[in-house]
C-alpha cells in the first residue's frame, strides 16, 4: 500500500474533519482541517478519505496503546520493570475510566469510523469516479468500519453504534446491546465479502481484499459462537470461511517459522493482511513500536551497551513462567521456543569488568568484541557449570522484571539510529498460521476432531525441528480445547492476540488468576474494559443528572 501509506499525511486531514464523534469535548470541538466538507465528494477527495480511513489500523496495531490492550494482565505476559498503564497488567484500581489509553483508543477509532461512514454514505454522489470503483471502495470501508466496531465491541462492550456520519458535535449518544453489536459488524463484513476483491492482496498491496474480510468475519463469528448471543451455526460459519481463506488464494505456510519475522522478508506467502509502516518519516506517523516493549535489560550489563541492532529494552512485559515452562515445553522437538526468544548477546562493548551481575559464579569477564556476553539456556545451570563459561549465563532462577528471555519477533534494526522510535516493519493483523489456528478451533467446536487436527498439524509440522516434524503432529483422538488454547499461544506470543482470546473463550479471569500471579485481583467485571470518562462526561444528562451513556459493572 505504498500510494496509501504516502497518502495518509494528507488524507488524515479529511479523517480528522470528519472526526466529530472522535473529539475529547463535542462541546469545544474545532475543525482542526483546511480541507473543505465538499472535498470529500470530489473523485479525489473520495479516495483520499478512503484512504484516510485505514488510518485507524495504524493507532491500534503495533503500537503501545494496542498493545497494552491486548496482551498486557494475561496468562502468558506479565509486567516488566518499566513504563505505566501497569493496572492493564494487576487489574487494580489504576485500571479505571480517566486512563488515557482507554479515551484515546476510543477516540481514534471513532474517529476511523466516522471516516468509514462518510465515505460509505457520500459514494453515490461522487462524480469522476467509476461505479464498479465507488463499489469496491465502499466495500474497503465496511471492511474497516467492522473492524473498528469489533475491537471497540470485544474490549468495551457495547458502545455507540453510528452507522451514519456524524456531522455536527451531538450528546446525543446511547449503548448498543450485543445483539446489536453483532448484527452490525457481521453485516458489514458480510457485504464488505461480496465486494471486495477475491485475490489474495491487493495490487495497492495494503488494501483490503475478499480474504482478509472473511478472515476478520470469521474472527467475529468465533466470539459470537462463546457469548449471549451465540447461534448454532456460528461455529460452522467460521470453519466454512477460513477453509476458503486457507485454500483459495495461494496463501501459504514459510517452511521456517524464523522466516515469518524476518525484517527483510515482510510481503511473503503466509501475510493475510498487514498494516504498513515505512521508513518514510514523513508517512510514518509514530511507526511500529513494538520493537521497544519486549526487551529486558542487556545494556547495563559487562560487555553491553545499547544499540540499534540490540534494541532499546523498555521492559514493558515478560513472559510469565507457564508460557516459558508449560507453552514452551517442548524444545527438543517444537524450534519455536529458540526462535520466538532471543537467547544470546554479543559483546559490543569489549573490556574486562571485575564484577559480573546476575551471575555469581564468576567475579571477573573479559569480552572481546563479538564475543557471547549474555546466554539464556533456559534451564537451570550449577554454579561449578556457569563458571566454566566466560559469559554470564541467565538461568529461570534468576529471572526478574528487568531480566528474561525476550521475545525477538518485532526487532527493528533498520531504524537510523539508536534513539529512534518509530520503526518501518509492517504489522501482520493476520497470517495464515492463525488462520489454520481458528479453523481447528471451529472444526473442534463443531464436532469435527478430525479436520481440526489437520488444520493444526499445518501448523505444528511446519514447527518442528528437521527430522522431528513427524512427532509434532497430534491424533485427533487426542485434541482438546486445551491443545487449542496452547497452541495459539506457542504460535502467537506478542502478537496482540492473547487478551481477545482469553475473553472469547471465557476464561480470562480463570486462566490469568491461575498463571499470572500478579494479575490476582481480576475479577468477572474486568472482562470489559471501563468506558473512558470522557464520553460518559459528553454524553446527554439525565433529569437526576446522570450519564444517558452508562459505565461498566464494577468501575
């Protein structure tokens, strides 16, 4: 999508002036664009706004925000030593409606949303511009609109439905049901399937095309199938679309699962659909982030320093012991636990240092440069083996908030230098392995147990080490949920997937409450996340004074 991502500079003007429902205080809203109402109605000024509206993507996918969201507070992350918004990690008290990350993500993707409903409503009086044109571009902003409604409705529940562009700042705002919540983002999408291109990407590589809408469709249809307002067929939807999804358009699996994260290789076979970063500054907005978060703290370590290609350890989060110990399990067969974490630190600051850290089985280390610094076995070592290394070895038992293993999926080391934040990787929102990893989870829940393990086994074969794949693959006597549940989280660590996961299954508070012991104040309620202050404070009053707009049990 490099016309769109060199777009969205100028285009993110026409988001922002159709940005009425996405301002802190409707009453003090401003247009803050030159661009003029009518632009929008113009050939040019349509495909700008249509553009503008993938925009969204970029605020919530691979960025902090996002991320905290996402897989902060579950049973396979917990807090590392560093940054705020921990109550996302304890669920406490600081996890409450005046938290910014709640207003701004609301915010934004109204803001995505209203953007979607003005392109939506004003294609047919759009001149200049072919039908068959106007149609697929409408099909693209349904496909996002869905989208948004969907993150906004899994974290928050149900929210204000506007379906129609907001044009002037109104307080005259109510809560969908989920019944309603679902109606409209399956709609949405459904149509968004219909019109959409059925080619695997798009020639405007970034665009929205026919499988990336059946996979999020799909996605819906999942959380559906776990909740009130669960349908007999729900789960058979789902398989009936990712089957399509993962046989239809040349997606494929890479044979090496390393090969997935590997910065110079990103539009390759198994990306379904990918938010674009760049290493444009100008087109970037605030970048991909996530190569900052998952790092520990290598670099006041003997023979380290910080660097580009080392990363900037901002120690957001660490993996909790059942994902390293239980998840991760299996090294002898299963290459993922090696290459999902990295394991070793090369000397980039050579000297001798007469004290070593974390390793007391030696008081001095010299490094030359390019030599091991830091090793991560992970497993116990003796003190009498350590000593015998000339690196500091980490074992589990030393393992803290600023120190273990870290996840190596989101490095950045084209950035241009050490202090630079926004990174130029594309996000993948889907790859075909997830698209494998539902389709079991549908086959499994619709009494398929045979077709579920294939699907999983296409995953799990491509995982093993060479001359093991065989012994990776499952009996379909054998699968159960809890294989299902595992697996996603072998194959998706980081991924800002777990959260959503956890709550489509019903089992957030029970799995974060047995695995994450930080995380032991989580209740039922926190299943929804608080609506942020900001739109219960603008919302219309009640004669008694209180918000038409209500709050979450529990906040």
């Amino acid at each position: 999508m490099k016309n769109i991502r060199k777009s969205i500079v100028v285009c993110g003007m026409a988001a922002l002036m159709l940005a009425g429902q996405g301002c802190k205080d409707v009453l003090d809203e401003n247009i803050i664009s030159g661009v003029g109402n009518d632009y929008l109605n113009t050939a040019k000024g349509f495909e700008d706004g249509v553009k503008a509206a993938y925009s969204s993507l970029r605020f919530y996918y691979a960025t902090q925000q996002g991320l905290t969201m996402s897989e902060f507070g579950t049973d396979i992350y917990a807090t590392g030593a560093d940054g705020g918004y921990k109550g996302f990690h304890f669920y406490d008290g600081q996890l409450n409606p005046t938290v910014d990350y709640l207003a701004t993500t609301w915010d934004e993707l109204y803001k995505g949303i209203n953007t979607c409903n003005a392109v939506i409503e004003r294609a047919a009086n759009v001149t200049g511009l072919a039908d068959n044109i106007k149609k697929l571009r409408v099909a693209e902003a349904k496909f996002l609109r869905g989208h948004y409604y969907y993150i906004l409705h899994q974290q928050y529940g149900g929210v204000d439905l506007r379906l129609t562009e907001t044009m002037v700042p109104t307080k005259d705002t109510k809560r969908a049901s989920d019944a309603e919540m679902y109606a409209a983002i399956i709609k949405d999408l459904s149509e968004a399937v219909t019109d959409l291109e059925a080619k695997a990407q798009s020639s405007d590589y970034g665009r929205a095309t026919k499988p990336h809408a059946q996979a999020l469709l799909a996605k819906v249809y999942l959380a559906k199938a776990y909740s009130s307002e669960k349908a007999a067929d729900d789960f058979t939807k789902a398989a009936d679309l990712l089957k399509e999804v993962s046989t239809k358009y040349g997606y494929k699996l890479l044979d090496d699962f390393s090969a997935v994260f590997d910065e110079n290789n990103q539009n390759h076979s198994e990306v379904v659909f990918a938010v674009q970063y760049t290493s444009d500054a100008l087109t970037n907005g605030t970048g991909n982030s996530l190569h900052l978060y998952f790092g520990m703290q290598y670099d006041v370590q003997p023979g380290m320093k910080r660097d580009t290609y080392w990363g900037r350890p901002f120690k957001r989060l660490r993996p909790t012991e059942y994902l390293l110990n239980t998840v991760f399990a299996d090294r002898v067969n299963d290459s993922r636990y090696k290459k999902t974490f990295r394991d070793t630190w090369l000397s980039n600051n050579p000297g001798t240092y007469n004290a070593a850290s974390f390793d007391d089985s030696k008081t001095k280390v010299t490094f030359a440069s390019g030599d091991t610094a830091i090793f991560i076995p992970g497993y116990e070592m003796t003190k009498e083996v350590r000593a015998t290394k000339k690196y500091q070895v980490l074992v589990p038992s030393k393992y803290s908030e600023a120190l273990f293993p870290t996840l190596q999926k989101f490095f950045d080391s084209k950035r241009p230098d050490m202090t630079y934040e926004p990174g130029s990787r594309d996000y993948y929102v889907v790859r075909l392995a997830d698209v494998y990893l539902m389709l079991a989870e549908a086959l499994l829940q619709s009494g398929d147990k045979a077709g579920a393990a294939e699907a999983i086994n296409m995953v799990r074969y491509r995982a093993g080490w060479p001359g093991k794949k065989d012994k990776m693959l499952i009996d379909a006597k054998d699968l159960t949920m809890e294989t299902i549940i595992e697996e996603r989280a072998r194959e998706l660590a980081g991924e800002q997937t777990r959260w959503l996961d956890l709550k489509r299954w019903g089992l957030l508070v029970d799995r974060v409450k047995k695995y994450n012991p930080q995380a032991s104040a989580i209740q039922a309620y926190h299943a929804l996340r608080p609506i942020p202050q900001t739109q219960i404070d603008r919302s219309a009053k009640t004669t008694d004074g209180k918000s038409v707009f209500p709050q979450n049990p529990g906040y």
